[in-house]
C-alpha cells in the first residue's frame, strides 16, 4: 500500500475505503476537428444574425416612414385609378337585373323596376350625387337624368312606363348600355381615358373622339418639355460642372456654393423672378433693346420660352452635382498621356475623358427629366394654355372637376413612365459596369 492510500480515513466499521470516495480525474476528451468547425460555423451563424438583427433596427423607422408616406399612397392612387364602386353600390338591383342583359335589346321590366327601386334608397342615403356624377362621365347629361328621375320618384303601375313618362331618355340603350358596363366594382374606364381609348356600348375597346382625344397629345408635351429642359440643362452644367472639377479646392467649393444657391430660395420666389426679368418691360427685353439686338420686345412670357427658361434654371444644379462628383474622381493624367501619345487634344477628351463621364450624365439626365415631367407650378405660372402638362390635369381632376378616378389614372401612367426610365437608367448603369470589368 502507498502513502497516499495509507493516509485515506477509514470508513465506518473498518474495512478498505470505498473506491468511489477515491479522487479521480476528469479529463475531457480532445474535440474533433469536425466538430470544432461546426461549432465555428454556428458562433459565424449567429454573429451574422446578431448584425442583420441591428442593421434591421437600425432601419426600421426609415421603413416604416416610406411605407405609410410613399408606398401606401402610391397603392392607393393605383387602386383608386381602376376603382369605381358608385355603380354597384347606388344600384344593386339594376346591376343583378342587367348581368345577362345582351345589351341589344330593350332591358328587361326588372330592370325598370330595380332602378326605381334604387334611386329611391339612393335617394334616402343621399347617394344620388355620386352616382350622377360617375354616370354622367360616361354620358354627357347622365347627371340631369337621374338627379330628376330621383327627384320624381315614386312611379306608380308599370316602372317602364313610369320611368320613360318621367324622362323618355330611359327609353334609349345607351343609357342602359353604360349602367350594364359598369356594374363591377373595378373598371377601365379611367385609364383608357387617360390612353385617349374607351368602351362602345358592347364593351369593346375603341379610339376616343377626336374632341375628347387629347390626353396623349398633354403626355406627348409633357415629355417633349422635360427633354427640351433635361436637354439644355445638359449643355450648360457640362462645361461648367468640367470647369469646376479643374479648379483647386478652395475656388471648386466657392462654385459649389453659387450653384446650391438657388435651392435656399423658394420655387415662388425665382418664377416671380423669372416674371420680372421676361416681362416686355423687364430686364431682359430692356438690355437687348439697348445693345440694339432687337427693336420689339420679344414674348418670353406665358408660352413654352419663359417655362423652358425657368425649369432649366431651377432644375439645372440636379444635373451638375452628378456631373461634378463624377468628373472630380476622374485621374487628369488620364487625358494628359492621351494627348502625349500623339492624340489630338479634342480627340482625347471625347475618347478618353467624356465615356468615363456617362455614369454622371445619366444620373444627371434621369434627376431632371423625371423631375421636370412632374412640373406643376412653373408652367401654370409661366406658360399658356398649350403649355401645361399631366401634373396641371391632375390637379384640375382633384381640385375642381373632383373627379378622383381620372386624377389617379394620369398619376398612375406618369408613375408608369418614371419606373419605365429608372429601368433604363439601371439597364445602362449595368452594362457600363459590365464593360468597366472586361
């Protein structure tokens, strides 16, 4: 026996000591290379759940401020653009009665019945308004049918008869044809108005007249002017933003001032700026008649020069920004070894320096351009009658002829062609980069 087994108390009664009272040592077992990398992966794991859990909360109230400011509008301009429930809702009975109605023959004496029916509880739940006023975007005078019809009711014996004595219009298809189209709760109508299109009487798709076709000729000016000003914005922010980007640092920023100048002053203010300098008295018309340019003063104002004049102008630091942050990160010596190499000096700027200056031109153009197509208050400030754009017709709809489907429907297709664009710009950033890396 050892000292160390010797030195062990005995238990109770005599005897060797129990072998469970001995010490032992507990050794754990090496890990496996395996199992070190699993539990490395999984620490990996939750560290990379750790930091998107944090950049999420980070985030969130950022999300949460352009869902309810831009995403939930934008759904409901969308939805209230094919929305027309004033129909179905004034008029139940009359939609149920006409759902098999081939609309080439005289409706059914149901049908005569239910629209007696429902302009009466329409007329209780004061939901005549809504209803003539929907109806009579189909037709011309709808409003004046049924505000009178409702307005006579009841009829007593036969509805057909009743309602032709009232007014003999109910005796005309088209009248019914129009009820019958819309008796569902989303409609066309809207945006094929907004496409210069509508309904026959049958449901098929047809051009508009050629008195009520006029929203592509507004969506033709509307893109005409922003390129018009995205166009000459173009042309003068490129040798000045290219001006700058050559300057030192010091005078680079003083020139960056003067040109955020403008967008500490209020857009009111310049166009009324813009009305006192292109008046026929103004400064312009008077420097030119006195250097002897012209002998009349020339008409600036209220047609498409003054607007293009005061869009550039106030549009015209978006596009030089881009430009300028651009061009300030391209190398000089770029050019410079052009021109050493035996290249003509324009030569090496449009083949050298202007392609490294298009990720900037098309920021620049699509900043513009899409701001420009939403202009409101320059045009209907500076411009006539044939200068105004959708965004002016989305205001009228809203404001004045309160007609919320149409309003939506142009906002929707002006939305279209903004996304159209982005896709372009992306499409061509894409492959500018694709290039960058062959």
């Amino acid at each position: 026996m050892n000292d160390a087994a010797a030195l062990q108390p005995l238990p109770p009664g005599g005897g060797a000591p129990d072998a469970s009272a001995r010490p032992t040592a507990s050794v754990s077992a090496p890990l496996s290379a395996a199992d070190g990398q699993r539990r490395l992966k999984q620490e990996l794991h939750r560290a990379e759940l750790r930091r998107k859990a944090s950049a999420l909360a980070l985030i969130a109230p950022l999300a949460l401020f352009l869902l309810v400011v831009f995403a939930v509008p934008i759904a409901a301009l969308l939805q209230r653009a094919v929305s027309s429930p004033e129909i179905p809702d004034a008029l139940p009975q009359v939609v149920a009665a006409l759902e098999h109605w081939d609309r080439r023959l005289p409706p059914p004496d149901a049908a005569f019945a239910a629209l007696a029916a429902d302009l009466a509880a329409a007329r209780r739940s004061d939901g005549v308004g809504e209803l003539a006023r929907r109806l009579n975007n189909e037709i011309s005078g709808y409003r004046s049918l049924v505000s009178k019809t409702a307005r006579a009711l009841p009829v007593e014996g036969d509805a057909r008869a009743g309602l032709i004595a009232i007014d003999p219009r109910w005796g005309e298809l088209p009248y019914w044809q129009a009820i019958a189209r819309n008796g569902s709760r989303t409609t066309p109508f809207f945006l094929l108005a907004a496409l210069d299109l509508k309904q026959d009487n049958l449901g098929h798709i047809r051009k508009a007249p050629d008195e009520g076709a006029i929203y592509l000729d507004i969506f033709g000016r509307t893109l005409w002017i922003g390129a018009l000003t995205t166009g000459l914005a173009l042309l003068i922010a490129f040798p000045l933003a290219y001006w700058a980007s050559t300057l030192p640092a010091r005078q680079a920023n003083l020139v960056m001032i003067c040109v955020l100048i403008p967008f500490w002053t209020s857009v009111l203010v310049r166009i009324a700026a813009w009305v006192v300098l292109l008046q026929q008295s103004g400064l312009v018309n008077g420097g030119l008649q006195a250097l002897g340019v012209i002998r009349e003063p020339l008409a600036l104002l209220f047609n498409r020069t003054g607007v293009t004049i005061a869009m550039v102008h106030i549009l015209l630091p978006f596009m030089i920004l881009p430009l300028y942050s651009v061009m300030k990160a391209i190398p000089p010596t770029y050019q410079r070894a052009a021109i050493s190499l035996g290249s003509h000096p324009f030569a090496a700027f449009w083949r050298v320096y202007v392609p490294q200056t298009y990720a900037g031109i098309a920021a620049g153009v699509l900043l513009v351009f899409i701001t420009a197509i939403g202009y409101y208050i320059t045009p209907a400030l500076l411009g006539g009658p044939g200068d105004q754009m959708v965004s002016y017709y989305v205001a009228y709809f809203t404001n004045q002829a309160v007609n919320w489907g149409m309003a939506c429907a142009l906002g929707a297709l002006l939305l279209a062609a903004t996304l159209m664009l982005y896709a372009v710009y992306q499409r061509i950033v894409q492959t500018n980069a694709a290039a960058n890396i062959r």
